[in-house]
C-alpha cells in the first residue's frame, strides 16, 4: 500500500524568529525523513511550493490490536507509528539540509477501517496546511483534524 502525504499551504521560503532561533531561518525546505536517518530526506521541497505531494511505500500488516504500518519512512515501534516531515534550511546543495523542527504525522490516528478501505484500495491519503497558526512551518504531532486520512 502506499501513503500519499498532500500538503498545502506552506509557510514561505523563510521562517521568522523565534526564542530558540533569533535571526530565523532563510531558504527553509521540508522532505518526508526515512526512518532512523535524519539526515536522509525524500522529496525536499520549497518551503514557498503552492503545494507539496509525498508517496512513500508501505506494508499493512494484521496485529494483536489491530492493524500495523510498516515501511522505509514509518517511524516508531506497532501502535505509536509516524512519519516525519522535517524542515530545514539549505544553501545551495541540498546536501546541506540543517533540520531546525518536525511534524509528527500520527499514524495510529487513522481510523482502522480506513485503513483497511486503504489497503483494499491501495492508497491512504492524508491532507494537511503546513503552516502553523503564527504562520511557522507545521511542527508537533499531527492528528485529525489538522490531517484528514481516507482510502485514495
């Protein structure tokens, strides 16, 4: 099954400052993070994209409470799944990416049966804005209804 990641909305090229960040972040880009590897980025995008799509491979497999995703960029141990989206600046070899913050998209919070709709059908689609409420670049876990989840 895949998992198609739609994001709109994103915050611009640059993140304005913050406590932890004074002088802001220029040429900020986000990518989906494979797993246990922060430095390993899928599909960067720019952070001033009109939208950004990400598809990432997965397995469903039956589990004791229900079902379980698996895959290159699911993150966490059977029942606390995720993937990250992971923002960064980057100068001019995208090599560069230095993260500076993460959303937390919540995969034991889709539904089970839209899941299982999604494994018949072959894809799961989430759908979320990319800015935060101070019009930041989405951080945090994610759940609904920031995310909409359904069978694509």
């Amino acid at each position: 099954m895949q998992i198609r990641i739609e994001g709109r909305d994103l915050p611009g090229i640059s993140c304005g400052p913050g406590p932890a960040f004074p002088g802001g972040h220029p040429n900020i880009h986000v990518g989906v993070q494979r797993r246990n590897k922060p430095g390993e980025l899928v599909g960067l995008v720019g952070g001033d994209a009109e939208s950004a799509t990400w598809t990432l491979e997965s397995t469903v497999q039956t589990a004791s409470d229900g079902l379980d995703l698996k895959g290159p960029c699911i993150q966490g141990s059977p029942g606390a799944r995720f993937v990250y989206l992971s923002w960064g600046v980057v100068d001019d070899d995208p090599s560069s990416f230095q993260m500076f913050r993460r959303a937390k998209l919540m995969l034991d919070a889709v539904p089970s049966e839209v899941v299982q709709r999604a494994r018949e059908a072959g894809v799961l689609v989430g759908r979320l804005g990319l800015t935060d409420a101070k019009g930041n670049p989405l951080c945090a876990a994610v759940r609904p209804p920031v995310i909409t989840w359904s069978a694509g």
